[in-house]
C-alpha cells in the first residue's frame, strides 16, 4: 500500500500550513468525503488491526494520550491531549500529531500534524456513522457546544447526509456566534439558540460536542424524541460525559471499540457488560443500524486510533509527488549501519 520514499532517512513531514493547503487545494468537502471512505474501508477490516484501548496519562486539568494500532503493512500512531481549561488560556483544547511508519522495516513514512486533521476525520467518522444510524433525509442538526470540532462535523453530516440547517447551542455565546458567522459563510441555514432544549427541537441529528472535565448533563431524557440519532462526541474520558443515564437506558448504542468505550465513554455509566454494538459490524451487515424511524440512536464516539491509522493513510496517499511535505531530517543514516559513532565522531 505505502511505497517507501527512496531517500528512507527523510521523512515526509506535513506542516499545520501545509494541511491547510492541501484541504483547500482538494476541497474540504471532497476531503470529508475521501477520508470518509477511507475510515469505512478499514472499519470493513477491523479484525485484520492489532486493538488496544488509547494509553492515557490523566492530570487534574487534562489528559495526554497514545493511540497506536498497526495492519500487516503499516503502524500509526497519534499523540493528542484534552484539556478544556486550555481554550480560556488562549490554547487549543485538542492537538495533536501522528506518524505512520512501515511495518516492513519499522522507519517512519509519514510525520504529520494531527489538530486539524483530528477535527477533519472526527466529523468524518461522525458522518460515515450516520450514514447507518441516522434518520433518512435527515436535514435538521441540533449542535450542543460550537468549539473548534463544531463547523467541521456540520460539513460532514452536510457533505454525507444532507444537513442543511443547524441549530446552535453554547454556554458561551461567542463561541455560538463564530459558529454561526462560519456556517452561514459555508451556505447553511444557522438557527442561533438560547438553550440546549431549543437546539435539539425539530433537529433529527443531536450532536453534543462540549469540553467539561466532569459528568455533565447537556441533555436530558426528557429533550430526546423518539426517532432521535445523537452524535455524541465530548465524553471521552473517565469522568468526563455529556448525557444523562436514562437517555442511554433507552437507546441503542453504537461504539468503535468496546474495550476503550467501556473506560471513556458515555457508557462508563453503565454495567461493563451492557448490551452494545460494534460499528464494524453494522458497517459490514453482521450486526443491524437503524431498524426503524422510532428508535433512538446513540454513537457513543470516543474516537478510536483506526480512524487516525485511516486518516493518515490518506493523507500519505495525497502528499505522493507534491509539495505539501516537507523531507524531516529525522532519522541517522551512517553509511555503515553499524558505524553510527563514526558517523558522528566525523561530523564534529
Ligand atoms: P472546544 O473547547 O473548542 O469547544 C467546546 C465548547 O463546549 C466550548 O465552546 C464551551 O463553551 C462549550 N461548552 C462547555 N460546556 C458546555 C455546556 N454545558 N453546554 C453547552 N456548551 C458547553 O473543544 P473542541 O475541540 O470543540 O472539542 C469538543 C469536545 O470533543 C471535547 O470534549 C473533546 O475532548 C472532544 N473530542 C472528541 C473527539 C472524538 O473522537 N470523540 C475528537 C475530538 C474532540
């Protein structure tokens, strides 16, 4: 799949410049679109990947985490933290960088920035999810929480689904009307609410995609109807969820990988062996999505190092024979593998 570059000791390195321009040159909705199909694809072969829950290092404000997974040909992995307090400070609540490397020989093929293409294959996977679990014709989505994933998955569910029309929530107001002024530029219909109750009205997707570090409830049973499919991204952590108990006792739940979920989703809530169902399985047909128009739909979305692996495939596919990588002069290349102290012993 990954043909190895011909000069193995500099590695491709994608800037956060660099990402931006290649979104713009493909499109982002072409983007959305590709990536998308790249995350089905390798949901399609979810036993062929070595499976582990993320490694994680919680502190008091945040989280600092590894998500390492491999296929037959490539190993990737991504580093990425969560901190909620950061955005007040002025920083990025969610960054992050990724490598994939050959599993042939273990060198790097790919070092790449990971904040904006995070935020690209969350609303991607988001999207592609929906696809199964969402009402059809769904063109209504309710958006709890307009931070920096906000714009990304509206263009996701907009570029997979047909979403034309968004109703806004935040508990910061700001964070709402930069939402707002961002989608309208991008052709949707914004609805700009005063409560997370008003949001979610009429909407037939609830995407909920707050950052609190504690069990928060931004919607509760009484707020979801029948037929609902919600989107639930902020709850990613021990301690750290959005819905309340009774709206997951009453939904079918779709997660990535149990394992994981069990730990940091929404789910966290429920007994370890709660009936839930793998998104994999939907997506090859061995396990249902959506059965009717009456049932209500939970992704309890975590995000899983897949998605990441499917992200930078892709990525490493697009950059072939074009500038938007830079050669990283990354690894040591004696000219005799066993002299790497002459090596440096003459570079002195
Ligand atoms: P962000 O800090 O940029 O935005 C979060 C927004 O939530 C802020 O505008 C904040 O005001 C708002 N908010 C907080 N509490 C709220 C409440 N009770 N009601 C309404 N709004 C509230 O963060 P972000 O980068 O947009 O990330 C959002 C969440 O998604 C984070 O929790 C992050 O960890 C999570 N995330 C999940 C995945 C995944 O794969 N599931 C991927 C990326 C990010």
């Amino acid at each position: 799949m990954t043909p190895l570059p011909s000069d193995l000791a500099y590695v491709p390195f994608v800037s956060v410049e660099n990402m931006m321009r290649l979104v713009h040159e493909t499109g982002v909705e072409t983007f959305l679109r590709e990536l998308a199909q790249f995350i089905e694809e390798d949901f399609k072969r979810w036993p062929e990947f070595d499976k582990t829950p993320r490694i994680a290092s919680h502190s008091a404000d945040g989280v600092i985490e590894l998500m390492p997974t491999a296929d037959a040909e490539n190993y990737g992995f991504k580093y990425v933290n969560g901190h909620p307090k950061n955005m007040r400070e002025g920083y990025q609540t969610v960054t992050a960088f990724g490598v994939l490397s050959s599993v042939a020989n273990g060198y790097p093929v790919l070092l790449t920035e990971m904040t904006v293409l995070t935020a690209l294959r969350t609303a991607a996977t988001s999207a592609v999810v929906a696809t199964y679990l969402a009402p059809k014709n769904s063109q209504v989505m309710g958006m709890i929480g307009n931070g920096a994933q906000c714009e990304f998955q509206a263009l996701a569910f907009r570029t997979l689904l047909g979403i034309n029309t968004v109703r806004l929530y935040d508990v910061d107001p700001s964070a709402t009307d930069k939402a707002a002024r961002n989608l309208k530029a991008q052709g949707f219909e914004v609805i700009k609410c005063q409560s997370a109750e008003d949001a979610v009205e009429g909407a037939q997707i609830i995407t909920t995609c707050t950052a609190d570090k504690q069990y928060a409830t931004i919607l509760t049973d009484n707020m979801v109807g029948s037929g609902q499919h919600i989107n639930a991204i902020g709850g990613d952590c021990p301690g750290k969820t959005e819905l309340h108990k009774d709206i997951l006792l009453r939904s079918d739940i779709f997660v990535e990988y149990p394992e994981q979920t069990r730990i940091e989703g929404e789910i966290q809530q429920l007994a370890q062996d709660y009936p839930v169902t793998e998104l994999w399985r939907v997506m090859r047909g061995e396990a249902e999505g959506r059965r009717d128009q009456k049932q209500t739909t939970l992704f309890d979305s975590v995000g899983f190092a897949i998605e990441d692996f499917s992200a930078l495939r892709y990525v490493h596919s697009k950059i072939q024979g074009t500038d938007f990588a830079q050669p990283l002069d990354m690894l040591a290349d004696p000219d005799d593998p066993r002299d790497l102290f002459g090596m440096l012993a003459r570079a002195k």
